[in-house]
C-alpha cells in the first residue's frame, strides 16, 4: 500500500520522504578558522517535528582552554533544549 502525503513547502524532496518522514535541506554555517554548524528541519512520521544539528568546533591547542571551549558548548546546547 502506498502512503498518501503532502510535502511541507520546506521538505527538500529527497530519498527520506519515502521513508515517512520530510527533512529539509541542509542549512551551513561556516565561520572561518573557528567551525562549522550543518542544521536540517525534519517533520517525523508521527507528525512530531525537529531540528537536528551537527557541528565541529576548533579547539584551542592549550588543554584547559580545549576543556573550557567544550563546557561551554555543552552548557550552551542544554540552555537550547530547556
């Protein structure tokens, strides 16, 4: 049986909406020497909807700063999911 379903204007049309679900495509920030954040909108098969965010940030060559720089990042993404 073939599903029946309407793309939302932002679906990207690709090989996922078969799977039931629509993501969008991907949007980039690159800022030069320091990373890179790739983001995609998806809209689930059960009509619940998400941001999925992958990213690389430079670290600092001195340990503590590279330790700093990561508890940061962490404490910075928990403060977006609450």
């Amino acid at each position: 049986m073939r599903r029946v379903y309407r793309h939302p204007e932002w679906c990207a049309r690709g090989h996922a909406c078969g799977l039931g679900e629509h993501r969008s495509a991907p949007h980039v920030i690159d800022v030069p020497g320091a990373g890179r954040i790739v983001m995609v909108r998806v809209l689930a098969e059960d009509g619940s909807e998400h941001a999925e965010v992958r990213g690389s940030v430079r670290l600092p060559p001195n340990e503590a700063h590279a330790r700093r720089r990561l508890w940061r990042l962490l404490h910075d993404a928990i403060s977006v999911l609450g």
